[in-house]
C-alpha cells in the first residue's frame, strides 16, 4: 500500500457544503483506520461558508473531535486581486497579450467584491470580448460592458402572478356594465379642461408606447451583439480549422 512504502493519501473533498450527514459519518469512520500509529487517509475539505455552520450542528460534534485544523479564506482585496489576476494570466502562458489598464481591476474587484469565482467569471467573460473585438488592450469600459451583459442576463423577466381567468371576465363584465349604465349627458366640462385631460392621455399613452418600444429595441440590440458575436467567433473556428487542414495536406 502507499502507506507501506511511506507515502501519505489524501483525500480532497470540494463543494464539502453539499456532503449528506451519512457522507460525514462515512469520512468520520475512515479516519479510524490506521498502520501502526499513521493514518491510512487523511481528508481534506473544502466548501463554502455555510460548511461552518454545518459544522456546528450538535450531531458534528464526534466530527469536529477529528479536525486537526481549519482556515477561512475571506474575499480578496483590491492589490490581491489583481495580483490573483496576473498570476491566473501568467499560468495561463499570457506573454502580456491582451493588456490591462489599471483601472480594470478596481473595476473587477468592486463587481466581483473579492471573491475569487466571480472573479474568475467577470475575467474568462472579458478576455472573450476582447477575442471577439479583435482587442489587445482592455480598458474599465470593457468591463462595464461586461459586468452589463451580466446584469441583463441574470435579470428576472417581471411576471404576472396566474390570473383566475373566470374571475376577470366576470370583473370586466361588471364594469362593463356599469360604464355602460352611466349617464355622461348631465356631464360638462369646460372646453379647456377637457382639452387638457385630453392632452394629458395622450402624453400617457404616448409616454407608454414609447417605453415598450424602448424595451424591445434594448432587447432586439442585445439579440444583434451577441449574434456578431457568435458569428464572429465561429469564423475565427472555421479560419483555424481550414489552415490547420491545408497546412496537414501540404
């Protein structure tokens, strides 16, 4: 075994916050098994900040009687921040292609507020817009640009709760009704109040219709950017197949 041989095992458990309590028990019990005085496993896990208070339930107690150690690493600040940026480029094999303004990544931390999976989601988003744009250089506008795709795509539609349908008829009948069985003849109104509240509901629908317009026109756009986008990109795909296969048959 490789305990045996003088090697340690490890286990690592990521997104430990989804583990059942059968789970827990489970890696409670491998603990036990040992050669000679040396653990046969040891666990390392990982999870957001809810596994903390996970860990604090009464049936964790025999649990926590086997942590050896615990640490929680808070969001990242501003410099470490764009630290974690460069090095994630550096790893990545960048050679400083596409470059940054400075001012990105005060952009990146206040949208990301320092944690590393936003982070990581907000940059993976911006390199693509600048593959798509044909960018070397990117700048705070960018990511503005960015961190708004992202707004517009995690927004919830705003949703009418289910209408009793049967109940409105009923409500649009009866006001039906009752307009009709109104007497608007004993009704007068100066001719210049009247043209003012017809003004008014003019502007109102006006000022409604225009709204609506604006909304769909935003939509219609966003659909536009992101189908250059794709088209764009599956150009640049088809581009490097085709020279990689002229390139093979020469």
């Amino acid at each position: 075994s490789q305990t045996s041989q003088g090697k340690r095992c490890l286990l690592i458990v990521d997104e430990a916050q989804n583990l059942t309590p059968q789970a827990v028990e489970e890696l409670r019990m491998l603990s036990n098994f040992q050669f000679g005085n040396q653990a046969l496993l040891q666990s390392f896990l990982v999870g957001q900040p809810e596994f903390r208070e996970i860990l604090q339930r009464p049936e964790m107690e025999q649990f926590r009687q086997r942590v050896a150690a615990t640490c929680h690493i808070g969001p990242l600040d501003t410099d470490e921040t764009k630290r974690y940026i460069e090095h994630r480029l550096r790893r990545a094999g960048s050679q400083g292609k596409p470059s940054f303004d400075a001012a990105v990544f005060d952009v990146v931390f206040n949208a990301s507020r320092g944690i590393p999976r936003r982070i990581n989601s907000i940059c993976d988003r911006l390199l693509l817009f600048g593959f798509l744009g044909e960018k070397t250089h990117l700048t705070a506008a960018d990511v503005d640009v960015v961190i708004r795709d992202f707004a517009e795509e995690s927004a919830i539609p705003n949703k009418a709760p289910p209408a009793d349908t049967a109940g409105l008829e009923a409500q649009a009948a009866a006001a039906a009704a009752a307009v009709t069985a109104l007497d608007l003849s004993d009704i007068k109104l100066p001719a210049e109040a009247a043209t003012s509240m017809s003004r008014q509901l003019d502007t109102l629908v006006a000022e409604q219709r225009l709204d609506q317009l604006q909304r769909l026109e935003r939509s219609v756009l966003r659909l536009e950017r992101l189908n250059v986008q794709m088209l764009a990109l599956l150009q640049k795909l088809v581009g490097a197949v085709k020279k990689t296969s002229d390139e093979t048959h020469r």
